[in-house]
C-alpha cells in the first residue's frame, strides 16, 4: 500500500476554463487515495506567505467542475525565484526560491502539482531544480506547449471565438463592412486558425504565416467583385507583416511578458486604405479565457487533474502530465518547457483552409 501523501496545488499564470475542473479532479482522486490536498492561492504566492494555503476537501471542490477561473485565484506576477521589488523608485527581482523551498518542508509536504501554462511551467521546472517535488499539469488557451497534444482551456476558447465570429458575419453582411477581429494566442495561431476556419473567416492571419496586407486587401475585392460586400478578417495578437513586427502595447516590463495587442486596428486601417471599404476592428481579449468550460475541456481538465495524482502516487516527480491521444502520459518538465508549439504549415487544418479559399494573407 502506498505512503499517505501530503499533496499541495496551485493554478499559476493566466486563467483558462477547466482549471476548477482539474483542481476538482485533483481533490478527489487524492481524497480517495487516502491523500491530503493543500490549495495555495495566487499562484506561487502562498508558498511565501502561509495565509494564502487553503484546505481543499470534497466540501470545496462540490459543484465547480462547469465553473469558469479558479477558486484558488491565479496569478502571473509572482514568480518566487524572480519576485519584483521596487525600493527608492528602481526596481530589482530577488530570488525568493530558498524561503519557498524551506516553507515547503516546514509544511511536511510531499509534492506540489503546479498547474499552469508556458512562464508558469518554466517556474515549476526552477523550483523542482531546488529541489520541490513537483508534477506539472499544462495549462493554456493558446495551445501552445509542444509536449502535450492539446491543453484544456484552448476548446473553450475556439468555442467563443467561433460565437463571435458567427455574430459579426450578420452586422458585417448589412452594413457591408470589413470586420477585423483580434483573438489572443500569444506567438501561435491556434485559436484563430480553428475559430476562423469554423466561423467561416474570410481571412485568417497567424504568427506562423506573415501577412502581405496588399493580399488581405486582393481577398476583400475579390469578393466584392462577386458580389460578397463584406468580409471577416480574423487576426491571432501575434500576427505580423512580412518584415514587420508584432503589435505590442505599452512598455516593456523586466521580467514580464510584452502585452500583445493592436494589430487589427493596424489591419482594418490598410484594408480601408487599401479598398476603400469600411473597416471596423474589435478585440475579443479575456472573454476567450471566461465562462464554462466546453464538456471536451472538462473531460479534458478531469483527466489532466486525475493523471496527476496518479503520477504523484507513482513518486514520478519532475515531470508533466501530457496528453498524447488516446492516453494520459508523463514527460519531464524540463523538456515540457523547452519547445513552443507553432501550428505546422504542412498541417491538414491549414491546407483545409486554404482547400476552402480562405486567405492566410500571403
Ligand atoms: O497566455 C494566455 C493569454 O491569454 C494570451 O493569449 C494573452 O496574450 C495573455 O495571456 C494575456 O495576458 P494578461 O492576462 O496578462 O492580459
């Protein structure tokens, strides 16, 4: 029979729909081991600060499985072995790593399942280096860990992306305009590849594909000449013009990612310039990451959060929960955090959209 073991859970970075889900499956599969679960709020935080640690019994997890965030809270600040402080106006990261390491075992806990995407995983791979036992469980709507085959989050996600699209078709086809709509993604086009080619997209630009806006603009009047006055234009954050770069708002932070954002307004400025048309812009943003996750997700975050607790059973420590259909498998988490997963040229979805006449702008 194996150890009873003391496990904690954080959900680390930005929110997707399916992390109450894993924290749920998470807590019972440990329950039912025998196994105590200890929730750390805000991300890494509480493993600085105790009053962020939460008991989580059968009681907390009832009910939330459908329920969008997490009730743990997230994060995507407080990065214990790089933790900002600004003293006398200059700022500076201090590596707080040993203060959560000795919490750790002051708490006599045997092992943290880190649930989060790409920057949060990269922290959990630091922290297993000091030695915290942990297993990673991946979390991100933009899809893009290459160790995992998809992570839950990214099919709710499509799935409000396509409602948007299919709501801008009506307001585009009776004004006839050009809409241009900007999904999240970060440096991958998953989210707009798939929503755009199920939202019937006329144009779908994407990070993998740089765009030459004299194409985007050959699209639009193509189909004006065939008498389609409008035409939908979806556009990944992390789009950009051949030779171009990405749009970014606001300044740089040390430490933080860049915020992506601004290229649709971009776009819909050269195709109005362009073909004279008028071009509307709209950024969907963290509507992507809300609401109730799809029943794939669920099924998705259950299995992700059960496959976890097994592998914690298993003392198969360092590594990540990943999905390699049909099964539940573990990779090392140093190797989950090393490649990003760009959708592939060569794909069959790619080539579906092009089979389909849509432009990718290039
Ligand atoms: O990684 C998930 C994501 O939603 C990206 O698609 C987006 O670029 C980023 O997070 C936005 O982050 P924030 O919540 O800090 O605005």
């Amino acid at each position: 029979m194996s150890r009873k073991l003391r496990l904690a859970i954080n959900t680390g970075g930005g929110d997707a729909p399916g992390l109450n889900a894993v924290l749920r499956a998470v807590t019972l599969t440990a329950l039912n081991k025998g196994f105590e679960v200890i929730g750390i709020q805000k991300g890494y935080l509480g493993l600085l600060d105790t009053k962020y640690l939460v008991p989580l019994t059968a009681e907390s997890v009832r009910g939330i499985t459908h329920l969008g965030g997490s009730i743990l809270g997230t994060n995507n600040r407080g990065n214990p072995l790089a933790i900002r402080v600004v003293e006398g106006g200059t700022e500076r990261f201090v590596d707080v790593s040993d203060q959560a390491v000795s919490n750790f075992r002051r708490l006599g806990l045997d092992g943290l399942i880190a649930v989060g995407g790409d920057g949060s995983l990269k922290i959990a791979a630091g922290l297993a280096k000091k030695g915290i036992p942990i297993i990673g469980v991946p979390k991100t709507i933009d899809n893009d860990l290459a160790a995992t085959y998809e992570t839950f989050g990214f099919e709710t996600a499509v799935a409000t992306a396509t409602d948007a699209i299919d709501k801008l078709h009506s307001t585009a086809e009776s004004h006839e305009r050009v809409m241009v709509v900007e999904l999240m993604g970060r440096y991958c086009g998953w989210i707009a590849l798939y929503s755009g080619i199920s939202g019937s997209a006329d144009v779908i630009l994407i990070p993998e594909i740089p765009f030459d806006i004299q194409k985007v603009c050959d699209k639009v009047m193509a189909r004006e000449l065939a008498g389609r006055h409008f035409s939908i234009v979806v556009c990944a954050e992390g789009a950009a013009p051949q030779g171009g770069n990405v749009a970014t708002l606001g300044e740089e932070v040390a430490g933080q990612e860049i915020q992506l954002g601004g290229i649709a307004a971009k776009v819909a400025a050269g195709i109005a310039a362009c073909t004279g048309k008028e071009t509307r812009s709209l950024v969907l943003g963290h509507l992507q990451r809300g609401g109730m996750p799809t029943s794939s997700d669920r099924l998705l975050s259950l299995r992700y959060g059960a496959a976890a607790v097994r592998l914690a059973e298993e003392g198969r420590w360092g590594t990540m929960v990943a999905y390699d259909p049909p099964v539940m498998t573990a990779v090392p988490l140093e190797e989950a955090v090393a490649s990003v997963k760009y959708v592939p040229l060569d794909s069959d979805v790619v080539q579906t959209a092009r089979d389909l006449g849509i432009s990718f702008g290039d």
